[in-house]
C-alpha cells in the first residue's frame, strides 16, 4: 500500500480524533482494504462548480465533520485577511433535509464563532436560494449551505457564498481553495460548544423576518409578471390544480406559500414525499430531472386529475414539471422547453404590459438550447450565455449592479436550474414553481396547454432537441480517465460525426475557437478558463464535453435543431435518430460505451 496514504489513514485512528471515527479507518487497515483507504485520502474535497460535495465517511476525501471543519477554518481565516469588516458582518448558514445536514451545520457553527466571526443559523432546513437572499438582506460577508442538492442519499455538500449573494467565483473560490489547504485537519481547526454560541449571542438563529420578506419580494414579481398575462387573457382564468412534490427536502417549507400567494390555483402535495428525509424512501434518486423521481406524484395527480405537476430537489434549487397530455397521461417537460417556455412567457407579459427595461437581459450558459436565442431577439431584449454554473449567473448580475451595463429579466440553465428578477443570486426552485403556476394558467388561456405552447414556439422558431448522457467514473482511475479523455479530445478532435463534417471547435480552457472551414482562429473573452469543449456540426448540431465539477463523471450534451417538418412527432423522431449516429461514434472515440 502506499505509504503517504498509508500514513494519512494512521492519522485518523488517533486520539485526534473521535472514536467512531478512528474505528471505521482501523477496520478499513485491518482488513488491507487498499482501493477504499485509497479513495478516501488519496486527495481532499475540493471546492468546484458547485462547492464541495462526496460521499458521508471518514476521511479526507469524504464529508464528515472534519473535512467541514477544515473546509469553515480555511473560510475563517481567508475571509479575516482579506475583509475587515467580515466579524461584525457576520456568516449565514442554511441546511437541508440530508443525513448530517443539521450536525454538520452546526459543526461550521462552532468554528466560526470560535474564530469570532458572528454568525446566523436558520433554526430548521430551508431551501438554498434562502439563503443567497438572506446573505444580502442580512449584509453578511458570506453565507453556506449544507447540502448535496440532487444526489443521492450518501452523499452531502458544502457550498460557500460571496459577500453578493451568488457561490464563489474565481479567483476567490480558488483562493479559499489555498486557504483550506494550509489548515491542518487535526490541529488548527478552532471550535467552541454550539450551545455556548447561542447563549454568548455569537450564534443567531434566524427569525421569520427574513422569510417574510423574501416571500413577499416573491409575490411583488409573479403580480408584475401577472399582469401582462391577465391583460392578454382578459382576466385570470379558470383554477387550476396543481401537485407538487418537494420529494423529502426543504421545498415544503416556502413552495406552498409561494403558489398560494399567487391565487387561482388548488394545490395537493404528494402527502409522503412532504415529509423531510434524509433516506429519500420514496425514490431512487431525489432529482427532479428524472422521470422516476416524478412517478409518485403523476400517480396522484391522475387521480385528481390534476393540470401540472412539479417538484423541487431537496435544497429546493431547482425545479422538473410535467404537465397533463389532455389523455390522461403526463409529459415531462424537460429543462430546456421549460427554460425556453418561460423565457418567452415573461418577455412577452414586459412587452404588453408595458413593464419591461431599459436594456432587459435574459442569461443562459454555453450548454443549454440555442432555441432561447431566438426568442430573445423577436421579443426585443438581448441575451448572454455564461459558463456552466449559476454563481456566473450572480456575478455577471453583480456587474449590472455595479456598472450599470444591463437589466436582468431571467436566466437558466438546462439543469432544471431557474431565475428570476434580482433579489436572489442562485438558482431558485420557489421562483421557478411560481413560473410554472403562472405558465400552465397562460397556456391553457392562451394556447389550449403547455404542450401546444411549446408546439407554437416550435413551429415560429424550429424545433430544438436536446440530449445529455454522462459516465460514471469513480476514484483515482476515473479522475485520471477523464483527464485523458479531455486530453485526447484536444490533442485529436473529430472531424466528422455521424456523416457531417465537424464546422468549429470552441475550447474554453485554452480560450480558443478554430473554424474548421476557413482555417480561422479566435479567441474566447469575457469567461474564465474552463474545461469544456465544443463541437459544431454546421449551425444545427452543438455538442459539449465537460467534466462535472462536483461529481466524479463527464458530461456530454447535443443540442440539434432543425424546421419543423409534417409532425412534431416525426420530427423528434429524426433527431433523435441523428443524435443516436452522432453521439455513438463520439463515445467509441472516447472509449466510452
């Protein structure tokens, strides 16, 4: 076995230590078990797209209450150099409903308050956007989040927010990044007793006054995209019934006020997936993108014949729907129509009710459908893409701020990721379920439903599918794949791809963009460096490789589009026909099958 690794295991099962936690890594030496002591301390978690987020166990590489205390010293110490102001302003902290979530919350607690740093706790989980509103209406410096968002059950997370609302961006993320790793996991982590926090006055707990009035920032913006949709209808429509599910997590506790705020509508919640829990016992995975996690809810909107049904992830970030087919069956709507759908929605409720800006601006990233694009320039207002992430989404709202240069509309990401209006700086699945009230009254008024709305943005624009598959590929080997595969795609790109020609590669890591048919090269501004890589087959294929930022996997996503053709059926059917060819000879050259 490797001696470092060795070593770093050894440490664990000291007296530095708790004594569960020294047991698990003595049974894991004692039984030689090399390709798990291996994974677990052959590096630390580090903070990506998305923060820090693994799998609940001992060790460096794992979440425990070590790695988020070394995680919250490092932030201690780097916010102390570098604000001054950063012990009066103080740190909040929001949980969701994982196994650990509230002890590792309270874990991050304790050092910052012994490290002097004030700091405000929500008393019970609340959902992530929450947090980045109540970052800025409390004036803290920074804020965390104890979740894993999606993933499944054994995993939690870490995430740390700017003095502006939005997750850490570079350089600051990367500079934390350093902060953490000068800490020595076993002597320099500071801590006091939580209860001593509390009755020192150095830890808060957070009172309804902030809940209230994001609530109430919530309600100001669906009345002002309301309006112009009530004036196109000529009222507000018939009632309709919604179920929702917040699939055990944090949505329960903001979702159902939110959509009663708005009216018009009867709300169920799926009576099980309403209690929070960690275990998820309902579903596979908790992630709204999945039709599994969907399935229960869709059974009981059958029987109440129900119009929508939607449901959050557990911190309540983002948002999946499906909506009724008028046969009694349900049709998932994916990210993208979603994203485009209330792009659309919005824009055109500005344009006649007479509230849109001075200069409205609608942000999506590199990865998401291009369909958007159209839509924005018909409805007179411009669009921005960003890299993969909604902390560019906050930073580049940060700039509006700041250098006057745009108003922000709404923005989203093809992760079921949505945003809305300025006061939140994240992705936020409270917002996007009041879009998704105020999108099936719309529909229904104005088109007949979602799926013939969806169908007229078709038949104007031309019709846009969009595909994603990632790969699995865990531990050292899988790091070292994937860093091969990215290398080798690079070094040796395709140049032709289910029988058209490769037309120009975008490479956001090196900066730069070659066109494959004149020989021309460019340069990439206005992004951070990122590895990611794009391929375009002529103007209606778009394919882009990454590697997740947070989960040990690749990501590849097609996006294809073309006329309508005889039905949106057949249609559908050729894409995802060339996809199939495209995708199948991409993945035989990555050694990926």
């Amino acid at each position: 076995m490797d001696e470092e690794i060795l070593k770093k295991a050894r440490l664990w099962t000291t007296d530095q230590f708790d004594r569960e936690t020294a047991q698990e890594i003595s049974t894991l030496i004692e039984n030689k078990d090399e390709k798990e002591l291996v994974d677990r301390f052959y590096k630390d978690l580090e903070f990506g797209t998305g923060g820090m987020r693994g799998i609940m166990a001992a060790g460096t590489n794992r979440m425990n209450v070590y790695t988020v205390g070394r995680a919250t010293q490092g932030l201690c110490n780097y916010l102390l150099d570098h604000y001054p102001d950063a012990a009066e302003r103080g740190i909040c902290i929001a949980h969701d409903s994982r196994i650990n979530s509230r002890k590792f919350t309270e874990e991050a607690a304790r050092v910052i308050a012994a490290n002097g740093i004030k700091v405000f706790i929500f008393k019970e989980l609340r959902p992530t956007p929450l947090l980045s509103f109540t970052v800025r209406h409390l004036g803290c410096i920074s804020g965390i989040v104890l979740t894993a968002s999606h993933n499944p059950k054994e995993y939690n997370g870490y995430k740390v927010y700017s003095p502006y609302g939005h997750q850490v961006v570079p350089p600051e993320d990367s500079r934390i990044v350093e902060s953490v790793n000068r800490v020595d996991i076993a002597k320099d982590v500071k801590r006091i007793e939580f209860s001593r926090g509390l009755e020192d006055g150095i830890i808060n707990e957070i009172d309804g006054e902030v809940e209230n009035a994001y609530l109430a920032l919530v309600k100001d913006f669906s009345a002002r995209v309301k309006k112009g949709i009530e004036e196109e209808l000529g009222g507000i429509g018939e009632v309709v019934t919604v179920v929702y599910t917040p699939l055990h997590g944090t949505g329960i506790t903001l979702v159902p006020k939110a959509l009663e705020e708005i009216g018009g509508v009867k709300l169920l919640t799926e009576p099980e997936q309403s209690k929070p829990d960690g275990n998820f016992p309902t579903t596979v995975s908790p992630n709204p993108e999945e039709h599994e996690a969907l399935e229960r809810a869709i059974e009981y909107a059958k029987k109440e014949g129900a119009d929508l049904v939607m449901a959050t992830d557990p911190d309540c970030d983002r948002l999946g729907c499906a909506v009724s087919d008028g046969k009694g069956g349900y049709t998932l709507i994916t990210g993208n129509q979603l994203g485009a759908l209330f792009t659309h929605m919005i824009l055109s409720s500005y344009n006649r009710s007479g509230l849109m800006p001075k200069d409205p601006v609608i942000i999506s990233t590199i990865v998401s459908t291009d369909l958007v694009k159209l839509i924005v320039k018909d409805l007179g207002a411009r669009e921005i893409d960003v890299l993969t992430g909604f902390k560019y989404f906050g930073e580049k709202m940060q700039e509006f701020d700041e250098q006057g240069t745009g108003d922000f509309i709404y923005g989203f990401e093809e992760s079921y990721g949505y945003l809305a209006d300025s006061f939140v700086r994240d992705k936020d699945g409270v917002i996007a379920a009041v879009l998704s009230l105020l999108l099936i009254r719309y529909a229904k008024g104005r088109f007949g439903g979602v799926l013939q709305y969806l169908h007229s943005l078709y038949e104007k624009y031309g019709m846009y599918a969009d595909f994603q598959r990632s790969f699995f590929l865990k531990g050292i080997e899988g790091a070292g794949r994937i860093q091969r595969i990215m290398a080798d795609l690079r070094a040796d790109p395709p140049l032709e791809l289910g029988g058209g020609k490769v037309t120009q590669i975008k490479d956001y890591q090196l900066q730069v963009t070659k066109d494959l048919v004149s020989g021309k090269t460019g340069t990439i501004t206005g992004m951070t460096e990122s590895n990611v890589i794009q391929l375009f087959i002529g103007t209606d294929v778009k394919i882009s490789i990454r590697p997740s930022g947070t989960e040990p996997k690749i990501k590849f996503y097609f996006g294809l589009n073309t006329s309508l053709g005889k039905s949106e059926e057949e249609t559908n059917d050729m894409l995802e026909a060339r996809y199939k060819k495209v995708s199948e000879e991409l993945f035989n050259k990555c050694g990926l099958v």
